[in-house]
C-alpha cells in the first residue's frame, strides 16, 4: 500500500510540474496565452474557480430481455456505482425438508465459484475497493457490489459467477460451519441487530428480529411463515447438497432482475447477458451423489391470524399488533396503506425523542415508564401485514396494550376525516421528497419490484395520483373497514408476560 501511495503521488508531482512548464511556456506566446486564457475562462470560470455544471436527469430504465431476466437502472450521474441480482428465491420457497437452506446461501455467498475463488473474490474486491453484500428476505435472494463509478465495469461482473456458478464445495462449508452458529447466535443475542431498512423507516433493535419471525410464523400459514433465522437442529441437517438442489431449481434467469445506479442501462444490459445458467460441475465432485431434487411446488401463503407468546426474563417488553394488510401487486392499495401509515404515526422523526403520534400519546397516558409505538407496512406478492409495534416496561404491559388496542381499533371502526387525510397527503410527500434525495434509498425501492421501479420512484407522478380527486379519505375508510371486519388479529409478544394480555382480553 505504501509503494503505491509512494507512486501515485509521483504521478501527481510530475502532472503538476509539466503543467507549470506549459503555463511558463504559455506565457512567451501572446497569441496562444490569449487564447488559452479564454478556454481556461470558459470551462473554470474566472480566478480559476469551478463552474457548476448542469447534468441532464434521468429517470428509471426497465428493460426485459428475451430469456426473462428484467434490468432495471437508474443514472443519476453518482461517482458510486450500486449493482444488484435480485433472485425471488426467499425463505418463503424453501422445502419443507429443506428450512433455513436459504441462510446458508447467505452465509456461504462468498466462498469459492466455477470462475473465482473464495481468495479471489475478496482480494479483487478489495483491490477495486468495492463491497459485496448478501441480504435474505422472505421472497429475494439480493447479491449487491457497490463501488466507484470508474471501476464499474470490473467491480460488477464478480456478480456473474457469485450467483450463477457457485460449487458448493463440501470441504469449505464444513470448515465453514462456526459461521452458522455465530451468524445464528448473533440473531438472538446481538443488541445491534437490525430489521431489514427498506421495509420498516424505524429501526428496530434485535429483539423485533425475532419477533418478526414469530409474527409471520402466527399471521400466515405457508410459505411466509419460514423464519429467517436457522434452529440448532438444521444446523446440524442442511449440507452442500441442499444448498445445490434449491439453487439449480430456483436460480433461473425469468426469476432474476439486474439492479443498478450510477451506471449506463446498455452497460448493465450487456452485463446481464452474461448471466446464464448451465449445469454445474458440482454433481461430478465427491460429495454430491444421490441428490433429491425439488418438484414440488412452493406452500402458498395465505392470512390466518392468532397469537404466540415467548416468555422470557427480559424486564423490556416487545409486542406486535397486526392485521391482513395489501398485497405488493395493488399499487393502489400499497399507496392507501402508506397514507394510513402516516396517519397512525412510523416512528419519532426527532432523535432520541418518543414521537407525537396518536398512539404513542394514548400509550404515554398510561405508562409511567418509557415506552414507544410504531405503526409497520409490510407487503408480500401474495398478502401483506399492517399493525403497531410496542416496546415498554413489564409493569405497564397490560395499560399500554389495551390503551393502544382501543385507539387502533377505533382507527379502524370509525376511519378518518378530511383534515386527516389531507394533513397525511403532506407527509407522505414530504416522505418521499427526502427520501428519494438519497441515492441509497432509490436503489432500495427499485430492489422491491424491479419490473415497475420506474413507475415505483416517479415521485411527480405518485404526487399527482395523491391529488387526483378521486382518491378520497373514503379508499382509507374502506381499507380500515376491510381490515377490523376481516380476518382475526394476530399478536405476538416476547419478554416478561406477567401482565400481557391476551388477544381475547382485547376484544372484550
């Protein structure tokens, strides 16, 4: 590192001093310093001071190939470039027999592949000063490499054999298996731990990890109900031969869309042509016989609601209240949901203050410790789930909930006026606005639904569907009837239950 810091500052040192002998040499020449002197004027402005260039905007690019696989970017003329393979491969499509396979191809996505090897992979990545990322969710595998703008083109073709031609190799998942139980003991233990950012504007601490688990596993029956964390006991079942089987079965290019920002879409369309799937050497490597395949199809997921309870020692209570919420293909839902989102409140927008909203002060009224509320929009392909999540002392458990259970439902019943409508208009635009400022955040709303991300970060055009005339308090009213006259409520709570109550208590 020394010797090239040493190096490149001698570049920088020559680059200099041959400029100052041009500008001496310049100056001999009155014709050609007149001249000169105007182009440096015009592209730096007088005194040698930058101007400000104007660079054209330009808005998301989707283009589906003929082999199904969907490219999506955005140039937005950033010096970092964000690329993405997003595989609706989740934890939502593993095998029964199969739980928790999807948590090994996370945790084992950087080992060796049919083109590079584990050492490979990392020292280039380093060389180019890029990160490579694997993130699990219930319906996507996403495989992301972020670096600078000018090492695109080198940075982002390690996403080819990554998830194309990974071998599996027996011999490296087994040196490699303390990685599960630390990955799976962090899960648990970790205070740092954190829910996933682009489905939840608050950020949870790790006890909301496993309470997501248990609200799914008590909300759906199927596929949704997998949890993303592994128990022991798969730990000890799931080998290579699993992660190979899901893989070559799921791993398909109509499955797969290409992400991107700060790059060219023809650049990242011929990138995309690389990614093709062939069968693997894998099963002609020791190891690898008598491999089951995959035939059947995936659980479908469907609401049925109910409650889990974990009781621990924990003197810090955390409890979820949730109903069916709109499936991510009702775009029209998904923005009515998002309307009655602001209305009920996401969170303190100050920091290390407890928020305003019409929840929290309805909890703060009861409680006598510290305590926060926050509504949660989840959305799936097949249904989704909106509800309040609630941290608080033990001693105030039961107040708090019941409290916050009569509000909500009374949300729910009685709906919401003009004034509230129009008040949650002007934030959720104001949401928006400041979140799409941010290069990082466009990259992750384009990352849920790369078919329609063009559509999806069209800030003017979701403003001006807010203003149509139309769309009324009475889309939200009818969205609040639908959930408190549906299905029955799901609740899950995780800490010291002494004084929790339970779902029929809130009904009374």
């Amino acid at each position: 590192m020394l010797m090239s810091s040493c190096k490149y500052s001698f570049i920088a040192l020559r680059r200099a001093s041959s400029s100052a002998v041009a500008s001496t040499s310049s100056k001999s020449s009155s014709s050609s310093s007149s001249r000169n002197v105007t182009e440096s004027t015009s592209r730096s402005g007088s005194h040698g001071v930058p101007q400000k260039i104007n660079l054209p905007k330009e808005s998301v690019t989707v283009t589906k190939l003929a082999n199904g696989l969907t490219v999506a970017s955005l140039e937005n003329n950033s010096p970092v470039f964000r690329v993405a393979a997003v595989v609706q491969a989740g934890a939502k499509y593993e095998p029964y027999e199969s739980r928790g396979v999807t948590t090994l191809l996370r945790v084992f996505s950087n080992l060796s592949t049919k083109y590079v090897s584990r050492l490979g992979l990392t020292k280039n990545l380093e060389r180019l000063g890029a990160n490579f990322q694997c993130i699990q969710t219930r319906e996507q595998m996403i495989y992301s490499i972020e670096g600078l703008r000018n090492e695109f083109t080198h940075g982002s073709q390690f996403l080819v054999p990554v998830v194309c031609y990974p071998m599996f190799k027996p011999h490296e998942i087994h040196d490699e298996r303390e990685r599960l139980e630390l990955d799976h003991e962090l899960y648990l233990k970790s205070p740092e731990s954190r829910i996933l950012f682009y489905l939840i504007n608050l950020l949870f601490e790790k006890s909301f990890l496993e309470l997501n688990d248990l609200l799914h596993a008590a909300a759906f029956k199927g596929g949704l109900s997998r949890p993303l964390s592994l128990s022991s006991d798969s730990i000890k079942s799931l080998s290579h031969k699993q992660m190979y089987t899901f893989h070559s079965h799921y791993y398909t290019p109509e499955r797969i869309s290409l992400v991107g920002t700060g790059c060219n879409h023809a650049t990242l369309v011929q990138l995309a042509d690389k990614f093709r799937f062939s069968p693997l050497d894998c099963v002609y490597t020791p190891g690898f016989g008598n491999l089951k395949l995959i035939e059947s199809e995936p659980e479908p997921s469907k609401y049925k609601g109910g409650e889990i309870r974990r009781d621990t020692q924990s003197n810090t209570v955390h409890i979820a209240l949730a109903f069916e919420g709109v499936s991510s293909k009702d775009e029209q839902g998904v923005l009515t949901s998002s309307l009655l989102n602001q209305i009920i409140g996401t969170g303190p927008n100050v920091k290390w203050s407890s928020g305003s909203n019409q929840l929290q002060r309805a909890a703060e009224s009861a409680a006598q410790a510290s305590c926060l509320v926050s509504s949660f929009n989840l959305h799936y392909e097949e249904s989704g789930l909106f509800g309040v999540y609630i941290i608080c002392n033990k001693n105030d458990t039961k107040k708090i909930v019941q409290s916050v259970s009569t509000e909500f439902n009374k949300i729910l019943k009685n709906g919401i006026n003009k004034e509230q409508f129009d008040m949650a208009k002007k934030k959720l635009e104001v949401n928006l606005q400041m979140r799409h400022e941010q290069s990082s955040d466009v990259f992750s709303t384009m990352l849920n639904q790369a078919d329609i991300s063009d559509r999806s970060t069209d800030i003017q055009s979701i403003v001006q569907q807010l203003g149509d005339k139309q769309f009324t308090n009475d889309s939200i009213n009818q969205l609040t009837k639908k959930m408190s006259s549906g299905k029955q409520p799901t609740l899950v709570s995780i800490g010291n239950l002494q004084n929790m109550p339970y779902i029929d208590d809130l009904k009374a």
